[in-house]
C-alpha cells in the first residue's frame, strides 16, 4: 500500500515539476481528526494543500513522536503553522525551509502512530499531499531509527536543534510555601513537604537528561515569593515550574492543573513590579534606566507578547504528556491566574498543581512513588518536547 502510493505520487509528480517553487496553500491545508479515538489518541490526516506537485516524502520520528513531511521546492512563505486549520490536534507544529531546496513540515503527535497511508493528488493547479496515521500501541510505533534517508539523492534530515543541556538550558523548580508556611495541610501531610519530595524527584530526573536545574528551595525553609522570582531571573532560567498541591473546597473537581499567567491582569502587574524591582533587573537585554514607568509596562508587554504564548505553549505539552500518560486532570486542565510567581515578564512560567491535597485520591498518588515516577516522567517529557520546540522555532525566526 504505502509502495503503492508512493509510485503514484511519483507518477503524478514527476511530470509537472517545473522552476517555479510551489506555495502553501493554507486555507486548503488542514489536520483533521478521521475517527474516534475511544480514549486514546484518535486517527489523523495531514493535508497539505499546493500550488503544484512537488517530490515529498514522509516518516515518523520519535523523542516525542512526530510526523516529518519533506517536500521539495515549496515556499510556506508567511503561512504560520498555529493558523492551519486543525493545529490544536497536535501538540506541535512547525514548517520551513531546512536545506537548500527543501522545506520540512514536523508534526508532533499526541501518542504513538503508524502511517496508514500517504500519497499526493494533483487537481487542476493545486496539488494534494495527504498523510493518513492511525494510531497504535506504544510497542507497535516504528519511527526511523537512524536519521538515514531511505531514498538515494534526497537530502538527509536536518540535525536536531540543540537539546537542553546543550545550551546551559535551565529549568527552575520552586516547590511552594516552605519553613514556618506549610501550605494546605490534610491527614498530617503537608503541601509544602509533598511539592519538595516531588520536585526533588523531578530535580533529579532531569539532571540525569542533562538540563542544568535551579531550585528555589531544596529544603524546609521559606522563601518569600518575590525571592522566588529573583532567583529564575539570576539563574538565567529558560522555564519556571512553581509546585504546589493545594486544598480546594469540599466537593469540587480534583487532578492535575496548570495554571499559566492571565495577561488581562498585566497593566496592573506591570505596575506593581516597576516599583518593587530596579528596572533592568526585570527585562533581561533592555536597558530600562531612566524611562518612566509607563514605557517599563510598554516593554514589559512588549516582552510578555513573546513570553505568554510559549508558557502556554508549555501548559499544552504538560496536559498531552499527562494525558498520554493517564495522569487525572481537573475537568479545565489549563487555567490563567494572576500568581505572584507568574508574574515574571521574560521567563516562561506556569504554576503546576500536582493535584489536591485535600482530594482523598490525589494524596494518596502523591504519596505513591509510582504515581510520582509518571508524573516526574510526563513533566521532564514535556520540558524536552518544549524546549526542542522553542529552539527550532528559534533557528526558523533567525532565518
Ligand atoms: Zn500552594
């Protein structure tokens, strides 16, 4: 089948290359879901709708698993990948020109995928690649084990961007309350000790993946919120992870939540923050001595218009790796609040609730070590897939 198609879209491509380079066309463009997904992930199609048939191929990757799709002489121009129609199905999507000639489309997939099919249909003077993936069980996933091109003459597949550790990548963990504040209390545990064992467990995992990570506690001490954000700001962190398992009224929902910055609250915040820090402690790279505080907010939302997206970007990879990973979530698993400690305008933050102390079902996964072992498991996961994600968007915006 998948020869089949691959000859006939060789058929159908091969008599209408032409010089010109062929162009997205993103409204004809589209991921779809095809099916039901009875709990797990559901079956997917890639559409990618062009100006003219081009030589492409495609094949899944892993580390997370992802779709790549190769086509040659294709100019995505402007088009950006959050507007295709269907984005949100994935975890992740990026496009651009990777070599000389060549242009990669990467789609992160929510769970483990085989190809179904995949073959290209021109009409009139569009052309259509369509990539169908069905879902399979994690033992049944088969990317390509080497970077090796299966056909002679095409182009290998870029290097990967460069992973944390690489780059003195930091992640600041800051395990909530503390010393004389306890947190929530319930059944003589407390939230201040659960988010230390936890991010300790999480400290070390992470170290083992090679990320560099600071923690703004690492014992039973306080730490005042504001020294918390200080020091993401002196370790020079990439992502901030506040920790925390709080108490909530009797009788609402439980499960994992993360909660990222709410930007409606950011003239205020901004306000606060240009009194309470020197100014060019706050925006690191913008020198902001001797302006006012009204242009301090201006460059702190012009810096937050970058940051907030890739906090939320980094919430979506932490609810899909927790619901790869069967981990319970509160029915509204991503939600914007105004914390203190989100309130950092350059660092990615989100504030990560393990779930509830209070909740008799989450204190009893947050003192099971197999629980915390998948949980550690779904937040290093995601911090990898994030990072890998920023740093190729990063090399995409330096193009
Ligand atoms: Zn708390």
């Amino acid at each position: 089948m998948k020869v089949l198609a691959l000859i006939l879209s060789l058929l159908v491509a091969f008599p209408v290359w032409g010089n010109e380079p062929a162009r997205l066309d993103i409204g004809g463009s589209a991921l779809v879901a095809t099916g039901r997904g009875w709990g797990g992930p559901q079956p997917l199609e890639l559409r990618l709708s062009l100006t003219k048939a081009v030589p492409y191929r495609s094949y899944l990757v892993d580390g997370p698993p992802r779709l790549v799709v190769d086509v040659k002489d294709t100019d995505f121009g402007l088009a950006r990948p959050q507007d295709l129609f269907g984005a949100d199905l994935a975890p992740a999507i990026r496009w651009g020109p990777y070599r000389e000639g060549w242009s990669r489309v990467v789609v992160e997939l929510p769970g483990t995928y085989r190809i179904d099919s995949a073959g290209q249909q021109a009409r009139a003077a569009l052309s259509q690649i369509t990539v169908a993936l069905a879902p399979v069980a994690a033992q049944d996933f088969a990317p390509r084990p080497s970077a090796t091109a299966a056909l002679r003459d095409l182009p290998e597949p870029a290097e990967l961007p460069a992973q944390p550790g690489d780059e003195g990548f930091t992640v600041v963990l800051d395990p909530g309350h503390g010393g004389f504040d306890p947190g929530a209390l319930a059944e003589g545990e407390s939230e201040a000790n659960l988010v230390l064992v936890f991010s300790l467990e999480l400290r070390a995992a992470l170290q083992a993946r090679g990320i560099t990570v600071e923690m703004t506690r690492s014992d039973d001490s306080f730490v005042a919120l504001e020294r918390r954000m200080t020091t993401a700001r002196q370790a020079r962190g990439d992502l901030f992870i506040s920790l925390h398992a709080d108490a909530l009224p009797q009788g609402q929902a439980a499960g994992a939540t993360v909660y990222v910055w709410n930007p409606a609250a950011d003239d205020r915040a901004a306000e606060q923050l240009s009194l309470r820090h020197g100014r060019d402690d706050l925006v690191a790279g913008a020198d902001l001595t001797g302006h006012d505080d009204a242009l301090t907010g201006v460059l702190m939302d012009f810096v937050r218009t970058d940051t907030q997206p890739r906090s939320e970007s980094f919430a979506r990879w932490l609810t899909s790796r927790m619901s790869l990973m069967g981990i319970g979530m509160h029915e509204r698993p991503v939600q914007r609040a105004t914390y203190s400690v989100l309130k950092s305008p350059d660092i990615p933050s989100v504030l990560l609730e393990l779930g509830f102390i209070s909740d008799h079902d989450d204190r009893a996964n947050l003192l099971n070590p197999l629980w915390r072992g998948r949980m550690v498991q779904v937040v290093s996961d995601a911090i990898v897939g994030w990072a890998r994600d920023e740093a190729a968007r990063a090399a995409m915006l330096r193009q």
